[in-house]
C-alpha cells in the first residue's frame, strides 16, 4: 500500500488524547475495565503469577503501580507483568472476535500501572484502553487468521496494545506513538504450542505483551526510535508472522468510524472461546428438550478451525487441558449446570460422571464453518439421547459477541461472581460501583491471606 500502515494507526491513537469521546464509547471502555478486574482477580492467587511475584520480589523496586497479585505497589513494567499474566490465568478474559486476539490482558495492565504511577485519572486511562484496543485489533485483523497457525495472538498483536495505551497515558504525540509501536513490533512473539501441551506458558504470553510493550512506549517517550516500516516492510511484523505483508486495507477500513472497543465479546464460560458456540447450542437443546446428562448416548460437535485443532482433547487431565477440551467443558456443562470456576477446581477434574460422558462426545471439521472463520465463530452440534431422539441445532454465534452480548447487568454479575470470592462481597462492591461511574483510578483491593503469603 501506498501509506504506511503504522503512522497512519500511531496518529489515530494519539488523537484519543483530546478527541471528543463518545459517551458510548467510554461505556464500552468502561466495561472492559470491569471485565479486565473480574478476569483479573481469581487469578492472583494461582500459578504461575504467584511464583513469579514471589520469584521477582527481590528486584521489585520502588513505585506506584500496584500489583494485585500481592497488593504491594512497584514499579511500571513490574506490575503490568504480573497482572497481565493474573488476568489471562482462568480464561475469563474479553475477545475481539476479527483479530481472534484477547486485548484486555495485555492493553489494560500497563496502562493502568502507568496512569496509577502519574497520578492520572480514570479518563486518561480510558482514553489510552480504547486506543490500545483500536490499534491492536486493527493490527490482528490485518494479519489474520493465516498468523494463528503458529502464533498465540494476545502474545504478539498484544505487545501492540500494550504499547499504545502506555503511550498514551505517558502522553506521547503521533511521532512518539509510531515508535513505540516499531519497537513493539520487534519484541512481539508467543508460540500456539505452549497450550497444544501443557505448561504455563501461555498466561505468560500477555505478561510479556505487556511488559514489552509499557518498556517500547518508555523507550519512544525517551527519544528511542523505532523502524517506522517494522509493520509493513518485506522483513517486517506482517511478513515474518503471516501469509504476506498484511490485509492493510481490511485493517484500515472503518478508522474514526468505527471502534474496536464496541465490538468485544465477554466470556460467558470460563474456557476456551473457540468451545463456546458448541456450548451454547447444547445449553440451547437441553432447555427445550429438558435432557439430562445421563440421557445422552453421544454428542457430535462440527466446528471452526481452531475448535479441531486445538480444542479437541477427548483425554484432558489437567486443568489447563481442561479449559480447552470440547469434551471436557460438554461434559462439565451437563453434569454440573455451567462452565464457571467450579469446573475446573479438583474434585471435577475428578468427577466420575464428567469423565464418563466425555469418550461419547466428537469433534471435526466443518468446511462451512471454517470458511466463515474468524469472522464468525460457529458451531453445529448434534446430541444423540439413549431414548432414541436425535437433537440438532446450528449456533451462529456465541451468547457474549457483539451481536448477542452480555448486558451491563450480566456483566456486573459476572465481575460479582468471579471478585466476591476473592475480596470479599463488599469490596466487590465498591470497586464494581467506582469502575461503571467513578472518575478517580481504581487502586488496590483486599487481598485473601492465601494470596498474600505465596
């Protein structure tokens, strides 16, 4: 293309410093932070942030930024790493279906531990969530879908986001941006096959995002300078990490029209997105039809891609494997009503009547589906009970996308759901009320002893 990709998105995103925000706009942002805070907190008290805050207490330093893993403020790039890998920990994180990329974990972390860090209010920060997801998505959709082969999107496009909204909130001009986002380019990477095996890898993914992206926004805020071609150019990001230098126009399509922020899915199942089609339609059937887990002979899923590929685990024995197991979460939604937390505790990774209905549940490929992929995300389900019926149905989307999305009442139930837990009902409480209306930045939460001492 004729005009650099790269300076054209640095300018959109630097014009969110003063540009007119829409009152539906700072609602969508502000809904991400919600959702941000409630994927944030179950994970604070598990592996593999809290062996890494405990691993990296030593070089914590002082600051302002608070990680919430330990509630123990610190420096910058310090507490978006480790709150980045919190949020990504229980797969409860938001989704931008056309990039197939979570920029919650990578974009929100470093913004928020800029702005805590400068003293800026909720405005700024914001103003610097929605330019990071504008410029991040923009970049994923431009290399999509052929890059998801081999690269875990919230790992590479993530490093994007994570630069921009800290250029933001660092108030750099366009110049500044552009390089932030060159440099980015460069440390991007994440690999898929840290969660085809299992590891803890892949929460890492966005925790680097976002520490590699906050140091290129403090570098470019510096006076360190990037390759401004790092997007485009024959060696560049689109090159190395697709099949060509990028769907420049595709991406580019919509800027100050249309933003990405308003079109984010939030998870209504704590698994893996590429599940929730085919458990939406088997939620659908057993609502009409009333079955229970014993009556099901089998149950055959055709879907998408990335549901063959790397969600088809009829043996998942861990919890990670778990949480990306077409047979386990089936499994899971029958026995025990839902695909939350619960799921994946112990005692139902255990659970004899999940285990047994797993071996009857198949998964292939469905051309159709994977033609429409990634702008659609669907499934076509077919459930065969002992009785003899047969029960089919199409999912055309997931309850969550942006075209059958969570209200902000299910969204607050969500956040209650997954914080109370954690801090405590009245605590959630407040933060919930500070994150739909306040003005000033939320700061740090009660933490449960068990958090606290690892």
């Amino acid at each position: 293309m004729a005009e650099n990709p790269l300076t054209i998105l640095a300018g959109h995103a630097a014009s969110w410093r003063a540009r007119p925000m829409p009152a539906e706009v700072e609602r969508h942002a502000r809904r991400a932070l919600i959702d941000w805070f409630a994927a944030l907190l179950p994970g604070c008290s598990r592996p593999p942030a809290t062996l890494l805050a405990a691993a990296l207490a030593p070089e914590r330093g002082p600051g302002r930024a608070i990680c919430y893993v330990d509630g123990i403020p610190g420096p910058v790039r310090h507490a978006a790493l480790l709150n980045a890998i919190a949020s990504h920990t229980v797969e409860f994180d938001d989704i931008h279906r056309d990039s197939g990329y979570h920029p919650g974990c990578p974009t929100i972390p470093p913004a928020l531990a800029a702005a805590q860090a400068r003293g800026a209010g909720m405005e700024t920060l914001l103003r610097a969530i929605v330019a990071g997801y504008e410029v991040s998505c923009r970049i994923g959709m431009a290399v999509q879908p052929s890059h998801y082969r081999y690269w875990h999107t919230t790992g590479t496009v993530g490093t994007f986001g994570a630069a921009v909204s800290t250029a933001l909130v660092l108030g750099c001009d366009a110049r500044q941006v552009a390089h932030a986002i060159a440099t980015a380019a460069t440390f991007a990477g994440g690999l898929q096959q840290a969660f085809l095996s299992d590891s803890m890898s892949k929460p890492l993914h966005p925790g680097h995002a976002a520490e590699a992206g906050a140091l290129a926004a403090i570098g470019a805020a510096a006076g360190v300078t990037g390759a401004l071609d790092a997007l485009h150019g024959p060696a560049g990001f689109a090159a190395a990490t697709s099949e060509d230098r990028g769907k420049w126009d595709k991406a580019l399509a919509g800027l100050d029209e249309r933003f990405a922020i308003t079109a984010i899915t939030f998870k209504n199942h704590g698994c893996c997105g590429h599940i929730f089609a085919a458990l939406d339609a088997v939620q659908e059937l057993r609502r009409e039809h009333g079955f229970a887990a014993g009556d099901v002979a089998g149950i055959h899923v055709g879907g998408y891609g990335p549901t063959k590929t790397i969600c088809d685990r009829p043996e998942a024995a861990t919890e990670a494997d778990a949480r990306f197991s077409v047979q386990y979460a089936i499994a899971a939604l029958l026995v025990l009503g839902g695909v939350r937390l619960a799921a994946f505790a112990p005692e139902n990774l255990r659970n004899p009547a999940i285990r047994a209905l797993m071996p009857h549940i198949s998964v292939a490929l469905d051309p159709e589906l994977a033609e429409a992929y990634p702008g659609r995300r669907a499934a076509r389900v077919r459930i065969t009970l002992r009785d003899g019926r047969e029960l089919c149905r199409y999912q055309p989307t997931r309850k969550g996308d942006p075209d059958a999305p969570l209200s902000d009442a299910e969204l607050s139930e969500k956040f209650t759901e997954l914080a109370a837990p954690v801090i405590g009902s009245a605590a959630a409480e407040r933060l919930l009320r500070a994150l739909w209306s306040g003005s000033a930045l939320p700061g740090a939460v009660p933490l449960p002893v068990r958090a606290a001492a690892e």
